[in-house]
C-alpha cells in the first residue's frame, strides 16, 4: 500500500527519528564516496505552482543522486493551466512517475493528488505546511544537540505553515516550543490546541524575548511569504520588534543555535551579523534539505526501506 507525505501528521515519532537516522547516514554515506542507488531505473516528477530554489533542487538532486530520474514540471505550463481536472492529471502523471512531489497553495489539492495518483505523493509546500522543510531542520537539531527531546524551540515571526509544521513536529514528538508573533499573524489555533493536547509544552507570546529567553534553538522565517507580496509595508510594521539579531539571541541559551529556511531578507525578519555568524546553522540546516529529500524518496519510491 502507498504512502504519502502530506503533513508530518502523515508520520509516526518513530518514523520520523527513523527519517532523520536515514537522512544522517546517506549524508555520511555521500561524503565517504559510497553512492547508494535505490531509485534506479525510476522517476520522480516534481509539480510546482510556485517558485523554489532550495526544496526543487534538494528534490532534483536527490534523486538524480539516488539513481533515479527527475522531471520539473511547471503547473502553469500543463494542461492544469486549461482547467484539466486535479483527477485527470493525477491518474495520468500516476502512471508515468514512482514518486509526484507537489508545491501548490491550498493543502486540498495536494489531498486531492493523493487521492488519486497511484503513486507516493509529497507535499513540499502548501499554505498549511512545510514538512519536509521541518524534517530537514528536526535533522540539523539532531546533528547540532544529539537529539531533540529536552531541546527548547522558540519561533519568532509569522505564524506562517512552516510554523504550522513546527506545532505538528510538537505534537508528534512532545517537543517545548515558544512562538512569538504579532497579533493577528498567529499559527493556527486548531493546532496549538491539538499540540498541547498531546503534551507538547506549546506557548504563544508577543514578545519575541519572551519566547527566545532560555532557548536552544531560534527560528525565523521571512514576514510575507508566497502568497502575501502585496502585504509587505502592512506586514514590515505589524513585525516591528522581530528581527533576530545579536542582543535577542543574546537572551537564548548559550549555546543556542538560529535557523532560517530561506530565502533570507538580511534586515528584516533576521540580521546579516546573526546569519553569517557563529550561532547560525543555516546552511546546514540548507543542505540538509537535500540529504532528508533522499531519505524520504527511498521510503516512499525506493527499494530499501528506513
């Protein structure tokens, strides 16, 4: 029987330590020269509605590394842009890939696409979530503090998916979390309550010191995301007091860490001084998402199993 990734709530906490175990070994794997191929002879199509450099080329490279194919298909360029029917494409691009990873906006459609391809299908952005972003980052954590259970999570900025994906990764796997975001610019209610409801030590503050005081590691994300170009001066001024600089990571653990799924805007949500800087795992936490992209497609489409 198939499976897809559509959230992290697709995952078990063993799987997802299962993940990030296999993730960790196929990095090291790679820098040894050892060159593993489980998707040879098969072919990933990625269909993307919106633009990406790191979560297409991670994917692209993934498999290409793993001994398989890759096919980038823009939306807009298919019949999709025509009206064909998600139901038609899905069947159709079922039967000619082994795995269909899938940047789109509502989180419907990519359930819609697994629904009805016949092959494994990831979701690797939606408006709702980013999973395999958290993965990777869940990846780096586990190669920076030697896991993550006791680890203090702080996310300062917009309640965006990836902040979503972040209540999801707490639910999952019990994790401490503290988000600061503006009012009005909160994660999803529903999830907070659900992660809490799972024993996730998840609390909510406007006060990015707040939420960074005593913390492992510090997230941030750009303040207007795909979707939200037209909001930036809106959203500059609502998000006033949220960069993450050198005196909030200041008030972090010592040896906190800052991640940032990128792109970054130096300035504004995070400064040059803390991305470039000793504290920041950034891009780490960037090729990672290549190494966990391979993890995932040997799960899904592959011939070894995590």
């Amino acid at each position: 029987m198939k499976r897809d990734l559509l959230a992290l709530t697709d995952l078990s906490a063993e799987e997802i330590r299962r993940l990030i175990d296999r993730a960790i070994a196929l990095k090291a794997r790679r820098r040894r020269g050892i060159l593993d191929r489980p998707l040879a002879g098969k072919t990933v199509g990625l269909l993307f509605d919106k633009a990406s450099t790191r979560t297409r080329v991670s994917f692209e490279a993934a498999a290409i590394r793993l001994g398989g194919g890759a096919i980038f298909i823009s939306a807009r360029d298919t019949q999709l842009a025509r009206n064909e029917p998600i139901v038609d494409t899905a069947r159709v691009l079922g039967g000619y890939l082994d795995a269909l990873v899938i940047r789109t906006y509502a989180q419907q459609t990519v359930a819609d696409y697994a629904r009805h391809a016949a092959v494994p299908v990831i979701n690797a952005l939606t408006d709702d979530y980013h999973p395999t972003q958290i993965l990777a980052d869940l990846m780096t954590v586990v190669e920076l503090k030697g896991g993550f259970q006791g680890v203090r999570f702080a996310w300062v900025g917009d309640g965006n998916n990836v902040a979503n994906s972040w209540l999801n990764a707490a639910a999952i796997l019990g994790l401490e979390l503290a988000l600061a975001c503006p009012e009005g610019y909160r994660p999803r209610a529903d999830l907070v309550e659900k992660a809490r409801a799972a024993g996730a030590k998840v609390t909510l503050t406007v006060d990015p010191r707040e939420a960074v005081a005593g913390a492992d590691v510090v997230n941030t994300d750009v303040w207007a995301s795909m979707g939200h170009e037209g909001q930036e001066a809106q959203r500059s001024a609502a998000f006033k007091g949220f960069t993450v600089d050198s005196a909030l990571m200041a008030l972090a653990a010592p040896e906190a860490v800052a991640l940032h799924c990128l792109p970054a805007h130096r300035g504004e949500e995070i400064t040059a001084e803390v991305l470039e800087g000793p504290q920041s795992a950034v891009w780490q936490q960037a090729e990672n998402k290549m190494h966990m992209a391979a993890a995932i497609l040997e799960w899904l489409a592959g011939s070894v199993e995590t």
